[in-house]
C-alpha cells in the first residue's frame, strides 16, 4: 500500500483505499447512474468504440483464507 507521505496522485490514493478497505475484508459498492464509457475496437488512437452504459450497483466483496 502507498504511504501517506508518497501519495501523489488521485489514482495512487484510491490504490491506497482500496488496499486498506481490503485488508480490513470490507465490502465496496459501486454505483452507477447513466455512466457511459466509449470502449474501443482496438489500440489504434482512431479506433471506433463501443458505447456500454451502466446503471446499477457493483459489489466487491472481499475475504481472508481464500485457497487454504
């Protein structure tokens, strides 16, 4: 997990979060409303992309012990 000190960016202190939400065997919940995202065909910068549209809950569960 990131330090407090190092922590520089947004996406480095939701890397930390997550780590530590995890860690403590948290559930997070995503909820989404109308979100759109343009996935594209391919890695070409001109690539056509595909609409997906979200509207709902994501949950991450998580837990210790997992294949023991």
């Amino acid at each position: 997990m990131s330090d407090v000190s190092t922590t520089k960016t947004w996406p480095e202190l939701a890397i930390g979060l997550y780590d530590r939400l995890t860690e403590r065997n948290a559930e997070i919940a995503y909820r989404f409303e109308n979100l759109e995202i343009g996935i594209p065909g391919s890695t070409d910068a001109n690539a056509e992309r595909a609409t997906w549209k979200l509207n709902g809950t994501i949950c991450v569960t998580t837990r210790s012990g997992v294949g023991k």
